[in-house]
C-alpha cells in the first residue's frame, strides 16, 4: 500500500518565542505526533500573529489581520487538512472562505476545556458549520449531546509525548517530594472533590495537617510561586505522586491535561474514581479514590512504601504511553478527519 502524506496546517497557541509559552502544550504534542505519522505539519500561531500584525502589540486588535494571514497562509501550502486548536481568534467565516478556496479540504477542530464550560460550548458552537469534525476531551453523553443535528463529535485523550514527558519518577526511590500539585487559582472557580466544593488552599491544607509528614510541592497554592517550562517539568520529576483534580469529576473521561503531564513522567496518578479512568487502568496502575479518606489513606501508604510506589509509576506510565501517546491520539484524528473511522469509535 502506498503511503501519501498529507499537508496539515495546524493553528493554535504554538510556542513560536514571541511570549513564553508551555512546553507541555498539546498543539505541540499532536503537531509532534502528525509529523512523525509522516506527514507535513505546518504550525500557525493565531495568537502571536494577532500580537505581531497589531501595532499594539494586543492580539485582540490584531483578529483581522491575524485571519488574513491564514487565509493567505492556506492559499500558499494548499494543505489537505486545517485543523484547529483553540483557534478563537480565526472566525467561522475565515474558514469557509479557506473551503471555497481549497478543494478538497477536510477541516477539524480539537478542545481539551471542559463541557460543563457554557462558553466553552459557545466557541465550539460558533465553528461547527464550517468543520467536518470536532475533537473533545470528555466522553460519554455531555459528548454526545453535541451530537444533535448531526455535527460528527469524536472523543480525544489528553496526549502524552516522551520527548516531552521525559522525566522517570518511578525510577526515583527517594524523590524529593511525595506529593505534587499545581494550580493556577486555588479558589476561582473552586473545585468538587468526592462531593463537596473546596477552594484549593483548603484541601491542601487538610491534606497537609492530615498527613503532616508528607513532603509537598504546591506550586500555586498558598501564594506559592507558579511554575512554567523547565522549572514546571523539574518538579514533576522529583515527584512520587501527582494530584490530579480538575474543576469536577463526574464528566466522563474529562481532565485537565494535567494528567499526561504527571503520568508521563512516571508519577503515580492520584484521581476521583469518578472521572471513569478506572475503566482504562487498573488500581496497580494509578491511584484511584472515592473519598478523602481513601486519598489520604492511599497517599500514606504509598508514600511509605516506596516499591510499591515505584511499580504504580512505572506501570501507569507505561499503559498510558502505549495507548495514549501523541501518535496514536494524532492517528485517531486523522482516521476520522478521513473518513476511515466512525467519530464515535473509541479505539483505546
């Protein structure tokens, strides 16, 4: 069989040095698992060259010529696919002036913000007239609700990339840290954990006073400092356990991409059973928890028996990598985007 590589123009929040942008992106991962597929990947930054092309330097008076661009962008390299990473700054109608103009064109967009998000649904809302596909990280029926009126709607992992994720906790028997856990705002919007609303200062406090001997790095809570890039990655790999909380767990498979981060740098994932995880991995594999209770109890033990600690690590990482690596989350993409395979299809 003959194998022809497609042209992808990809557009999305690149790391392109205008700003300082997370090396842990997932536009990088899946442009990463596309070219590596084979193919031609071509990445537009729709934020940076908003900024660019604004005499401001702000993006936001840059939306015009930022969707000028791509459309001139599109019409040089021709691609076979446009796929859109939260791309708000490119209009609806900028891309079905780029179909118009480019036959045949087959045209995703992928979002890894939750579905209990109203505005969330409002974007991918805004674009679904003009792609052929939407990809999103949660599954179930907030998914296929979406559904209605016949959009084709296909769920997506969280990507993990080892030449991302490339630190080895589980190969660490005396990491400097038991527990990880970083977050943006502790209290906006607070979180539900095994049923009650915490601001995230709190939780963490409790944990701390729960289990006072537990060494852990909390950048973000408590007025600690963020962490990004090099420094954000070193922390994970000085890390036995990373706590995987999103805003809510009871939207199927949804979670912040936080979880390839942790997992694919040999943590021990720490997770609400409810977020529907344990389907995919067993209790041997990740951390898996219904109460504070069993969190707590489940952190301590591990955190004092370091074998077995190391083993979750390494076993997690490894069902994770194999089944949820860049390129076979990209390889999904495309098989859909094609036509090749049904957008409910869940492969994994």
């Amino acid at each position: 069989m003959t194998f022809s590589p497609l042209t992808i123009v990809h557009v999305g929040d690149m790391p392109t040095g205008i700003r300082l942008s997370p090396a842990h992106s997932i536009q990088l991962k899946l442009s990463n698992g596309l070219t590596r597929l084979g193919h031609l990947v071509l990445n537009f930054s729709d934020r940076d060259v908003a900024r660019a092309k604004s005499w401001t330097g702000s993006r936001k008076f840059g939306r015009r010529a930022v969707n000028a661009a791509l459309l001139a962008f599109c019409r040089h390299h021709r691609p076979d696919i446009l796929l859109l990473g939260h791309a708000d700054m490119i209009g609806a109608e900028t891309v079905a002036a780029i179909r118009a103009e480019i036959k045949p064109l087959r045209v995703g967009q992928w979002n890894a913000d939750p579905l209990f998000e109203p505005d969330n649904i409002r974007r991918l809302r805004s674009k679904f007239d003009v792609v052929d596909v939407t990809f999103i990280t949660t599954a179930g029926a907030p998914l296929a609700a979406l559904r209605a009126g016949g959009h084709a709607m296909s769920f997506m992992p969280n990507p993990v990339d080892a030449s991302i994720e490339k630190g080895r906790a589980d190969l660490l028997r005396d990491a400097p840290f038991d527990l990880f856990y970083a977050c943006g705002n502790p209290g906006v919007p607070p979180r539900e954990i095994c049923g009650r609303t915490w601001n995230m200062n709190d939780f963490c406090n409790m944990l701390a006073t729960r289990l006072p001997s537990l060494r852990m790095k909390l950048p973000g809570i408590n007025n600690a400092p963020h962490l990004k890039a090099a420094a954000y990655q070193q922390a994970l790999e000085q890390s036995a356990i990373g706590l995987n909380i999103s805003r809510r767990a009871d939207f199927p498979l949804y979670s912040s991409d936080r979880l390839a981060q942790i997992v694919g740098n040999g943590c021990v994932v720490a997770m609400e059973r409810a977020t529907g995880y344990n389907a995919y991995f067993s209790d041997d594999e990740m951390l898996f928890f219904s109460t504070v209770d069993e969190l707590c109890e489940k952190l301590a033990y591990l955190a004092q028996d370091r074998d077995a600690r190391m083993r979750m690590g390494t076993a997690g990482r490894a069902r994770y990598m194999e089944r949820f690596n860049e390129r076979a989350v990209a390889a999904h993409m495309l098989a859909v985007l094609t036509g090749t395979r049904p957008p409910e299809d869940m492969p994994w």
